[in-house]
C-alpha cells in the first residue's frame, strides 16, 4: 500500500519511520523543523498509523517494507537516508536488508540487538501497562482522533511474548549503506548494540547520549540532531 506521507524541503531526502502510536507529523518534529531547511524530509504513516489506513498487522514489518518501497517509488525517489526510532527503526532495518540500494545510510534508535534476560518479565509489564492505557479514556480519545485504523489491534499483536524481531536486531546482515545507532544511556538492554553492531559491520558509527532512554530524539532532540546532521554530511561529502 502507498503510505499517507507529509513532504517539507528539498534536497536529498530523508525519510523519518515514527515510534508505534505516533504519526509522521507526531514524531520527530524537531529533527522535521531543522532538516527541512537544507533536505527534502519525507514522513510516512506506516500502516495502520495516521491516515495510512490498515487493520491487518499480521506481517506488519514484512508489509511495511512492500508500503516504504510503494511509496518511495510513488515519490520518485531512488534512494534515501532513512531513520526510525523503535518500531520505526524496525521497520528501517528490515527494509534497509531487504531493499538495501533503496538506502543511503541508516539511522536506528530505541532497538534491542537481543533478547534480554529477563524478557518475559518486562514484556509482562509491558502488557500490564498497555492494558491500563486502554482504560484511560483520555488516552483511548487522542488516539482514536489520530488513528484511521483500529489502533488497538497494534496493541493486541504487542501482546505476543514473541512479537519483537530478535532474529531482525540480531545482525546488519544484507545491509551495504553506512548505519548510525544512537541509544539512550538509560536503557541498558539497547546500549549493547553500541558495543554489538560495530563487530559485526564496517563503518557502524554509535552514539551512546546521556540523560536519554528509548526515546533518545525526544528527550535530547539538540544532541540527536547534531550527531544525526554530522553523520548525514559525511555521508553526502564523501
């Protein structure tokens, strides 16, 4: 499917993947606000987010991939910079391995390279959590209002122990662009893919950000942004 998607610039384009939830005018607004003055900055709905409307997320990465490639393709766009944050960057990295000439560099955060050891426990938590905000009507109102599409579903398929795709974050596999990984500080089961990622692939470049967790270019958007805009520059320079 082509993805509902928001363009602001011009120049080379840079694609941002939004966390579950959000939509591409919810997430990264400030990365938006400052590349949008020196790039062509490219926000799609994934589906079944925003106004990208689906309710099958049974091969939601799998399907993800076929929708940024429909899209990008509808854009006219050859190849791009791509960058996501957790279920964004999921859906980044799978389609940088399966779709790698489409990439120019990729850009991932809010990723576990592995299965923690005490997985089950947080995924419980996760799941208890997320069973509480369904009983928050203020919460169930904002999103009813953002989403198209039965968002709820999103949460449902969260709720498989063995939902989360280790056997995707495991390696770079595939993947021939150069690959940023920027990880909170706070969240130490996603600080070993700085350490992880760099053995298994050249010219991995990881920036590690303090006073930040999953959500490193909200809670430090200044320092995200910077090393992302060092990273983007080297890259077209070369």
């Amino acid at each position: 499917m082509q993805l509902h998607t928001e363009v602001f610039g011009d120049g080379e384009p840079i694609v941002f993947l939004h966390t579950g939830l959000q939509t591409g005018l919810t997430d990264f607004e400030y990365q938006r606000e400052y590349f949008k003055n020196y790039y062509k900055v490219i926000l799609p709905d994934l589906r079944g987010h925003g106004k990208s409307f689906e309710n099958n997320f049974s091969n939601f990465l799998e399907d993800s991939t076929i929708d940024m490639e429909e899209t990008l393709n509808k854009l006219g766009v050859k190849s791009a910079h791509i960058v996501g944050c957790s279920l964004g960057a999921l859906v980044g990295l799978c389609f940088a391995k399966k779709l790698p000439h489409k990439v120019k560099s990729l850009t991932i955060s809010g990723v576990l390279p592995e299965k923690p050891e005490n997985w089950f426990e947080t995924h419980k938590e996760d799941v208890k959590s997320q069973a509480q905000l369904l009983q928050n009507k203020d919460v169930v109102n904002y999103f009813d209002n953002l989403h198209m599409s039965d968002w709820r579903q999103f949460i449902y398929m969260g709720q498989d122990e063995e939902w989360y795709p280790f056997q995707e974050t495991k390696d770079l596999d595939g993947i021939n662009s150069p690959v940023l990984y920027m990880v909170g500080e706070g969240n130490k089961g996603e600080t070993k893919g700085a350490i992880l990622y760099p053995l298994l692939k050249d010219n991995v470049h990881v920036s590690i950000i303090p006073f930040a967790s999953h959500l490193v270019h909200s809670e430090q958007p200044e320092i995200y942004t910077k090393v992302l805009d060092v990273f983007i520059k080297k890259i077209e320079k070369a």
